[in-house]
C-alpha cells in the first residue's frame, strides 16, 4: 500500500535527511513517517514547486487564511491521484484541510487522513474560518490527534462521528534523545518552547520562588519568545539548537514547562525528548498531558496558573536527587516502550489502511 505525505513550511524530505546525518534533527525523516514501511505502508514525501511568483502568492494565502496551504496543494496534486497513492496522510492542518478540499472536487484523488492539533474549540482560535474548517473535516475520512481532548471537541463542536476519529499518541526518535549518563548540572533547570500556549514569565516567576530554598537554582531556556529573564537567574537560547537540545537535557537536574490552558498538546515534544533523555519533567497538567506524563512516577503534573505549586513541584526534585533520577529512569523506559516513532507509525498505517 501506498501514502503520500505532503510537507508543510517547506520541508523538504532530501534536505531533512542531510541535517539527520549531520546529527542535527531526530529520525531520518520529519515526523519519522518513513517508519509506515515498517507496516507495509510505502511512503514518498512531497514539498510543492511553485516558483518565485506563486510562492510569493501562496506566503500571502497562507497569511491570510491562517496558515492553510492551499496554494501549494494545487501545485503538488498530481502527487494526490489515485494512480500516485493510495492515500494522502497529513500531519497537521495546513496540509491536511487543502488536501481534503481537493480530494472533494474529484474521484480521481485519493482519501485523506489528516492530523489535527490546533482546531480546537469553535470559538478559538480562527472563528472566522469555521465554515471552511468545519466543510473539509465532513470530508475527510480519517482524523487522529496526539491529544484526545481535540477528539472529543470535534466530536461534540464540530459534529464528527466517532469512527473517524483516532487517538495516535505523539512519538520521538528514542535513540536520538539517548539516555543521559552524565550527571546533571545541581540545580539546573531547563525549558524550551515558542507556541503561544507558551507561559515563560510564570515559569521565571518559579525559579526565582526556588532560588530562595536552592541557591544554585538556575534556569536555561530555549525559546525565540520574549521574555525577561535576569542574568543572574538563567539564560535564554534565542538561536537555532537543534541537535545541541540534547546538551541542555544533559545539563538539567529537571525539565519544566509552564503552559497556558490548552487541549492542543502544547510541550508534548519537550516533555518526550525530556524523558527520553532520562530527566524528570515538571508540567502543567493541561487535559491530554496525563496520558503521557504519570504524576509521581515519570514527572510531575502541577495546576496551571499556579507559581507556588510549580516551583515547590521543582524546589522538591532539585533537593531530592534520588527521586528526581527514579524518575528519569522510570520516564525514559516508558517512551522506549509507548512514545517512539515506530509506535506513532504503527498507529497511523493501521488508519491509512482503514480508508
């Protein structure tokens, strides 16, 4: 069987490849979905040509409808047809509502199975593209989410049937995240993230509530967001890491993420490559997250909003290295058995089949 995966942001599958031996990016290929061959689902990835005309065309249909790529699903669509693939896996949205769109205007295109992460509630966070959103999910025949509180939003705000949606939990290159054996850094903390769900002035507020009973407490975050973090407390990475994150799993103590109220899975990534890494997370406890962080076991779960809760979580693992490993060990054995791209992969090929 066959899928075909159109990139969005210009990815491109040869380029990606050349950064995964150069050791700068996880699996050999974004999102490790050459992995579906693993289940018999052959795979070929796809980046439109548009050309410098209608690229500047497209940027501009992207700014304005949110980031859909409509303009270069028009220029990859021969890529679409039934004598191409047998179907059309998109990862996320901007993919995945061109492609179902084009699949309804003709036979001759095959189903789509499309990812969804940021249409949530009908009221945010595009509300003037409802309709358009809401006509393509009737048309697709498949759709997953790594979060299972956007299925139940789908089903319950924007009426689609259960049997069409699929919980495919979030999965990492394990091996490329390897398990820290060097001790980490006493009182290191590490952060990343740059979504808008994103909340690194409460997180800043925490460290500085741990320095009083840790003095060695110190922040590294990563992050093209602004924020203010005072020399002495931390340092913010505004450059591209990309396989030097692992340096920063290395040197944390804990990894903690401050999150704003979300079902999208925001800091899903963070929190698996943290894991994986063999390093205690501290997290909001956002719906979703549970299903991959078990609170006492593999992190630690904390009320969103709340600084006090965040940094005691954090103060208690700096000042208990024994549990804080406990943890770790416990974290990076449970991505190694449910959180991997192969397992993601696995998930997916079995929703392909079924359209």
């Amino acid at each position: 069987m066959r899928a075909h995966v159109p990139l969005a942001g210009m990815l491109s599958a040869t380029q990606w490849r050349r950064r995964y031996d150069a050791g700068e990016v996880p699996d050999a290929t974004p999102y490790g979905l050459h992995k579906l061959a693993e289940n018999g689902i052959e795979t070929t990835f796809g980046t439109a040509k548009l050309g410098r005309a209608r690229s500047r065309v497209g940027a501009s249909v992207r700014y304005r409808v949110d980031g859909l790529e409509l303009v270069e699903a028009l220029g990859e669509r021969r890529n679409y047809t039934r004598s191409k693939t047998d179907a059309v896996l998109c990862y996320d949205e901007r993919t995945g509502i061109p492609a179902a769109l084009l699949a309804e205007s003709s036979r001759r295109y095959a189903p789509v199975v499309s990812g969804i992460g940021w249409i949530t509630h009908r009221s945010a966070p595009y509300p003037k593209w409802n309709g358009l959103f809401a006509h393509a999910l009737a048309k697709t025949p498949a759709l997953w989410s790594q979060s299972r509180p956007v299925l139940d939003t789908l089903h319950h705000e924007w009426g689609v049937e259960k049997e069409r949606l699929h919980f495919v939990p979030l999965g990492i290159d394990a091996d490329f995240y390897g398990v820290q054996t060097d001790p980490p850094v006493p009182g290191r903390i590490m952060s990343a993230g740059e979504d808008r769900f994103r909340d690194h002035a409460l997180l800043v507020d925490a460290v500085a509530a741990v320095r009083r009973s840790v003095p060695e407490a110190f922040l590294e975050l990563a992050t093209g967001l602004p924020v203010d973090v005072p020399e002495d407390l931390g340092t913010v990475h505004t450059e591209r890491l990309d396989g030097r994150m692992r340096n920063l799993y290395q040197r944390a103590s804990v990894v903690a993420l401050a999150l704003r109220p979300t079902i999208s899975g925001s800091g899903l990534t963070v929190v698996l490559e943290a894991m994986a890494s063999g390093r205690p997370v501290v997290v909001t406890d956002n719906p979703g997250m549970s299903d991959y962080v078990e609170d006492g076991v593999t992190g630690v779960l904390v009320p969103g909003g709340d600084v006090d809760a965040l940094a005691d979580a954090i103060a208690r693992l700096l000042a208990d290295p024994d549990r804080a490993a406990a943890m770790g060990h416990a974290a990076a054995a449970r991505v190694r058995s449910q959180f991997t791209s192969s397992v993601m992969a696995y998930h997916l090929a079995q929703i392909v089949r079924s359209v």
